[in-house]
C-alpha cells in the first residue's frame, strides 16, 4: 500500500465527517421540496404529475447528466474546491426557491439546483477512496452516507418544527444563505492523494491515476470497456434503478399521508422524520459494517448481503400500504422501508469503487448516479405523480395509494440484480 498519505487516520476521519456534514445539507436542500409537499401544491397550484416533474425528471435530468461531467471533472482537478462551486451553486438557487409564484420559476430554479448538487457525491465518494483502504471503504461511505437520512429526516422535521413557525418559503431562504456560508470553508481544505490508499499492484503509474493530461474520448472509451468487461458492474447499476423507483415514489410519501391516510397538514411530517433519522441512519451505518463483515466472510460480495436483506424486508413494505395508521405494523412498515433503502450506500458505492481502475473512479460515480437518479428516481417520480392524476379521473379508490404501489411491485428487481451481480462477483477475489 501507498503510504505517502500525509495522512493520519485524523485527518482522514476529520475530512469525512465535514463531507458528511455537506451532505446532510445537500440532502435537506434536496428534500425540502418534499417535506412541504402538500403546502407547496396548494400554495402554486400545482397538479400530481407537475409535482412529480418538480421532484423527478426536472431535478435529475441535469442532476444526473451533470453528474457524469462532474465525475469526470473530479478526476482531473481540486475537488474542495469544485464541491465549493457546486455548493455556492445549488444553495443561491435554494434561496431563490422560496421567491417563485409558478411551476415554471420553480422548475427552473430547481433544475440549476441540480447541476450544483451534481458535483458533491463524484467529488467526495472519490476522496473517500483515497483516504480509506479498501477494506474499510464500506464503512467509510457508509458514514457519508448517513447525510441521506440525517438530511433527509431533518428536512421533514424542519417542515414539521419552522414551517408553521416561518413558512416554506423562509425555511429555504435560510438553508440557502447556510449552504453559502460553508462553501467558503471548503476553500481551506487540501485535496487527499489520489490513489493513496491502493496497493501498488493496483497503480501501473501516476499517470494513470491522473487524467490531467487525458483526452475526454479516452476517458468514454475507458469507462465503456470497464463496464462492458465487468458484469457485476453492470448488474449493480441495474439493481440501483430498480431501487430508486420507489424512492422517486417516495417523493409524494407526505402527500400520500396527508391525502389517503387522513393525517392534517403538517401533523406527520416531524414524526416521519424522526423515524427517517433513526432507521435511516441504522440502515446506512449498519449496511456499510455489516457488507463488509459479510464480504469478508461469505462469498457473493457486498451486493449479496444487500438483496438478501432486501428480501427480507419486502414483505413489510408492501404491508406497510394497507394497513391502518393506527396500527402498529404501519409504523413498523415504514420503518423498514426507510432502513432498507438507506443501506444501499455502503454496499453498493463501495462495490463500484472497488471494481472500477482508480483513473475512473469520480466518473464511475457520476455514471451510477446517472443510473440512479435520472433513470430510477426520476422515473419514479414522474410515474408515481402521471399515475395519481389518471387514476383520479377514472376515480380509482385512492388513487395515490395504487401509483405508490405500482413503484413498489417494480422495485423486486433490485434484489434480482444483485444477486445476478454478486454471482459475478463470487467468481472474483473481490466477492470472496
């Protein structure tokens, strides 16, 4: 292994939890939009599929495109600095979110905040590698990856807490002018190594590691050879779709609450958050150690551990859809959903980081995210929003509840491909 780190395990420590620390900001900024669903509807006279548009494909188009332009850029210049652009970015327009009067200025305002946030997961999911080694980078991504939940659970608290007090429109005024504020501090920060923490067998030359001097049809070309030669890459992005459908559904969990299971305005949203924090943050954390532990035990790699608990859970989550909210089990379902989800990172991230040369790695992550978002979130957002409004003009008993269901049946083939994945990888020494 490189030791040339410069780096104590401090350090390495100190950055990832500042990186954390941005990503639970850049998740608040993200789902605002949702935790306030039902009041932003109302307050912009907004239909199902023009929210669904909002929280889909207008956000994720660039979000994701941008992602790829971003991963490659992290491979070649100061990342710091490029989430700091990024960051200055997405929170001007967060601000500039709370002003509009219309889907139209709202859609556009949304989808710069996309190309800003694009540039923070290639950036920091590339530095984590090159502060970790290879065995501890599950845990590792697992932690940055507690943003998603920490961040997300906070926006619906926030909405259940400051929107009575403030408004939704204040509320993203003040996140903006936060976000900032802290673009300034990653202005200090010194870029980790590249390809410190690998094995000198895994590194041919500095040159490789660095795509400085690259030409942009290589790097395409490079990264389609990648994916074409490794099976299990391809079979983990695939799962990644499936996946995020139900998250691009989940974009209306607060509207569905508050239309379909009778719960007031705002009444749920601090409660809905709570639980996001608790399970989210124990599927995150937990998905990380315990693909690991598995990784290194049983074969199959990280992405068997994760379609084998996400077999697990299924039944809960489709549960969690008839049952009565004075039930327990409806709670119990919703927790489940939130850990399943959120245990993804880890595993998955980690497992195309491990498979991908160390030249590739921020693009690799912005292709994933392109996987992720623009053909499984935005997918499920726009599905779950055109769905709500046609099965309410053939006036289908709850019609919202039936599109949430529809993202909910497709997301089995997400464990499907993670086991085809983890077959592949059980014939490698990465999964066992």
């Amino acid at each position: 292994m490189n030791q040339q780190t410069d780096g104590a395990p401090t350090r390495a420590i100190g950055l990832l939890l500042f990186l954390l620390l941005l990503n639970i900001l850049n998740m608040v900024d993200r789902t605002l939009i949702t935790s306030f669903g039902t009041a932003i509807i109302n307050d912009l006279n907004l239909s199902d599929s023009q929210f669904g548009m909002l929280t889909g494909p207008i956000f994720v188009f660039f979000y994701s495109i941008m992602g790829l332009f971003m991963g490659a850029l992290a491979d070649r210049v100061h990342r710091p600095r490029l989430i700091a652009a990024g960051l200055m970015l997405w929170s001007l327009l967060t601000a500039v979110s709370g002003v509009t009067k219309n889907f139209v200025q709202i859609g556009i305002a949304r989808l710069f905040i996309g190309v800003g946030e694009s540039a923070m997961a290639p950036s920091a999911i590339s530095m984590i590698a090159d502060l970790f080694p290879r065995a501890k980078r599950g845990t590792a991504t697992g932690i940055y990856y507690l943003g998603v939940p920490l961040g997300a659970g906070g926006a619906y608290i926030v909405a259940g807490v400051l929107g009575p007090m403030i408004g939704w429109r204040n509320c993203f005024i003040v996140l903006g002018v936060l976000g900032m504020a802290l673009a300034l501090v990653l202005l200090l920060l010194k870029d980790p190594q590249r390809g410190a923490m690998e094995e000198q067998s895994d590194i041919k030359d500095q040159s490789e590691v660095n795509l400085m001097d690259g030409d942009w049809r290589e790097v395409v070309t490079d990264v389609v050879a990648v994916v074409k030669s490794t099976p299990a890459l391809l079979w983990t992005m695939l799962g990644a779709i499936f996946l995020h459908i139900p998250l691009g559904a989940g974009q209306f969990a607060i509207v569905w609450l508050e239309r379909e299971r009778g719960f007031g305005l705002g009444e749920i949203s601090a409660t809905y958050g709570l639980i996001y924090i608790v399970f989210g943050t124990a599927g995150t954390f937990l998905g990380g150690i315990l693909s690991d532990w598995y990784q290194a035990n049983f074969k199959g790699g990280r992405v068997r551990f994760l379609a084998y608990l996400m077999i697990a859970i299924t039944p809960l989550l489709i549960l969690f859809r008839f049952v009565s909210p004075s039930s327990a089990l409806f709670y119990i379902g919703m927790a489940a959903g939130m850990f399943s989800v959120s245990s993804f990172y880890g595993p998955a991230f980690s497992t195309v980081q491990d498979l991908t040369p160390v030249r590739l790695r921020g693009v690799m992550t912005g292709l994933l995210l392109v996987a992720c978002n623009l053909l499984g979130l935005g997918i499920g957002a726009l599905m779950t929003g055109v769905l709500s409004d046609v099965f309410f003009a053939y006036a289908v008993f709850e019609p919202l509840t039936k599109a949430l269901l529809s993202a909910d049946v497709l997301a089995v083939g997400a464990p499907v491909s993670f086991i085809i994945a983890s077959i592949y990888l059980e014939r490698s020494k990465i999964g066992g």
